[in-house]
C-alpha cells in the first residue's frame, strides 16, 4: 500500500458498503446472466430439436407417400451401429416400410460430412429392388442463394435421385457433371451436390452391403445391423 492506496479497512464505513453492494450486485447480475442464457440456450435446443423431428416426419411422409406401406413409418424404427458409409460414428435409427409383412423399402439417416459448412444431414429412402424413392435434407448449414438448392422449397434438385440406383447410374455416373458424372451442379456452387451425390451413393453401397439384415422383417425392434466399420 505505498502506493498511496487506502487498505479496505480504513474506508469510511459508508464508501465500504457501497463498494460491497457493488460487488453483491455485480454478482447477483452475472448468475441472473448465466442463467437466462442457459435457459435460453435448453429451450432453443428443445425447440430446434422439435423442429427436426417435424421436418424428418414431413421428409418421411414426401419420400414414401402413403398408401405405398400398411405400418406406422415414424414408429417403425430400427437401431443401425456406426457405419463409415453413412458417416456415422453413433448408432441411429433407420425407418421400415412394411407392405403385408415384407419390407418394402428403409430410409436411412445419411451424413454428407463435406458440405461447403460442414455436415449435411440426409433421409435416403431406398426401394426393396435397390432403387432409390427418394432423398431429402434434413439439416444442414449450406448458403442461402448457394448450397441450399438441396432444400425442395429451393429448387428440385434432391428430387432427381428417385428411380436411380448403384447400377443406375454406373459408378462413373455417380458424380455432378463438373467431375464427369451425371448430376447437375449448381453454378457456382459444386461443393454441396458433389458431398450430397457421394453420400447417397455410399447409401446405397451401405444398402447393398446389409441388404439381407436391412430386409428382414423379424429384425425390426430386435437385433441391430451388422457393424460396417
Ligand atoms: C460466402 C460464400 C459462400 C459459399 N457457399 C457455398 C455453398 O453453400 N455451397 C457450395 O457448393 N459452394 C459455395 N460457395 C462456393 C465455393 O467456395 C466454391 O467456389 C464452389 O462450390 C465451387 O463451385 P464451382 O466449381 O462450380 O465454381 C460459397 C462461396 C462463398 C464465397
């Protein structure tokens, strides 16, 4: 204190009580802070996660429309273990549509790990006979005006994979035009058709691959897929 500060103690009582109500009321105000950025924070996850879920069963309904299955599709769920061709390192459901006791088709949950932003979540709704009914994104972080012509209220772009297949078409097929293949690319923007392309061509090999599992009806609710590694 040879500085020319006065020790705490030697305050007048009246300055020292003002600084300690500061200092309760500085204190008070960043827990009252924190936690209404918790709360904020859980009940803006909740309803995100809300939101996805609404999306997903609005996805499921668009690439089996109904009347092409007799089951619940949203309550048809089965475990899948990680798989390196869905990008998964979790395990996560998949949806079975059942038409009189037989599988008639799976959506499989897909990650594109490759977006221009990152990861791109996909529904990848797969055919009994290897042909794709349908692919929609889920979730993703693409640009506005850019990236997001995967989304249907974009543009129509995710819609050209129904009817195509692993065989259809070939291998060198699976790929946006820029890279030889036969999907359109954005202009512009070529880095979130060609992540969306790949994914959904791993889905299918991941189809192929746990065709036997993925189709038996008896498996629903009790065994899970083979490990893929
Ligand atoms: C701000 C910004 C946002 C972009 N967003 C995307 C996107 O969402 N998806 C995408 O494929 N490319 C996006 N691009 C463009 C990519 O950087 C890249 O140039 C493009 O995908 C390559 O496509 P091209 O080969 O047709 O030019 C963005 C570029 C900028 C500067």
């Amino acid at each position: 204190m040879g500085d020319g500060q006065i020790p705490l103690k030697h305050l007048p009582p009246s300055l020292h009580q003002s600084i300690l109500r500061s200092s309760i009321g500085l204190g008070l105000f960043a827990i009252l802070t924190v936690g209404l950025i918790s709360v904020t924070w859980v009940m803006t996850r909740e309803k995100i996660q809300t939101q996805v879920r609404a999306y997903e069963a609005r996805a499921l309904m668009e690439i089996l429309p109904a009347g092409t299955y007799d089951n619940v599709l949203v309550d048809a769920k089965i475990q899948l273990q990680p798989a390196r061709l869905l990008s998964s390192s979790e395990q996560r459901e998949a949806y079975v549509a059942l038409d009189d006791g037989e599988v008639s088709a799976v959506i499989l949950p897909v990650t594109a790990p490759d977006g221009y932003s990152g990861r791109i979540e996909l529904l990848v709704g797969i055919n009994r006979n290897g042909t794709l009914a349908g692919v929609r994104a889920i979730t993703h972080k693409e640009t506005p005006g850019l990236g997001d012509k995967i989304n249907t209220n974009v543009s129509d772009w995710i819609l050209s994979f129904a009817g195509k297949s692993l065989g259809n078409p070939d291998a060198e097929g699976w790929a946006v035009q820029k890279d030889g293949g036969d999907f359109d690319q954005f202009t512009g923007a070529t880095i979130t058709p060609r992540a969306v392309v790949a994914a959904v061509y791993r889905a299918l090999q991941y189809f192929e691959e746990n065709r036997n599992i993925l189709l038996d009806p008896l498996r629903m609710n009790s065994e899970e897929s083979r490990y893929d590694g």
